[in-house]
C-alpha cells in the first residue's frame, strides 16, 4: 500500500500504524480459524475492522483536505476572496 498517496504527510505515521495492526490481525484472525479458535477470530475480526475504520477515517481526512483545497482554487480563480466568502456570512473577523 503506497500510504503517501492516501494520507496526509502528518497522519503517515498513525496510517502505517494501523495498516501494520490491520494486517497483523487479519492474518492471526486466519491463523485462529485454522486453529478452530473462533472467539480468538472473531476478536481479531473486531480488531481488524477498529483498524480499517481509523484508516478509512485519515482517507477521508486528506480527501476533505484536497476537497476544500481545490474549492478554494477554484474560488480564487473566479476573484472571489476568503474575505468575501467571510463578509457574506457575516463572519466577525471579515
């Protein structure tokens, strides 16, 4: 998995964290069931999709990131400003 390319610079480690727990468990969750330990699969099982959802939680992160990133260009790009955007919402700091 090229972790550079689907998370944020600052949440790299935290991703390869869990990517490196996610796998781990997946194949101990594998291991159990050929062992016939299914309560330890099934724990595995809970383990494996905790990691997943945190890993799906930083991709959603830098997904949002580029979103809003690629908004704002496209803003600046028609000359409408933050300070604009701030005035229209009545925003105290505009």
């Amino acid at each position: 998995m090229k972790l550079h390319e689907s998370f944020l610079k600052e949440d790299l480690f935290q991703a390869n964290e869990e990517y490196v727990c996610f796998r781990d468990c997946l194949e101990l969750m594998i291991e159990h069931i050929q062992e016939g330990e299914m309560e330890q699969a099934k724990q595995r099982s809970i383990d494996v999709t905790k990691s997943l959802h945190e890993l799906s939680k930083l991709a959603q992160k830098k997904n949002e990131l580029e979103r809003r990133t690629k908004l704002v260009r496209h803003m600046q790009e028609q000359g409408i400003t933050i300070q604009i955007v701030r005035r229209h919402f009545n925003d105290p700091m505009a």
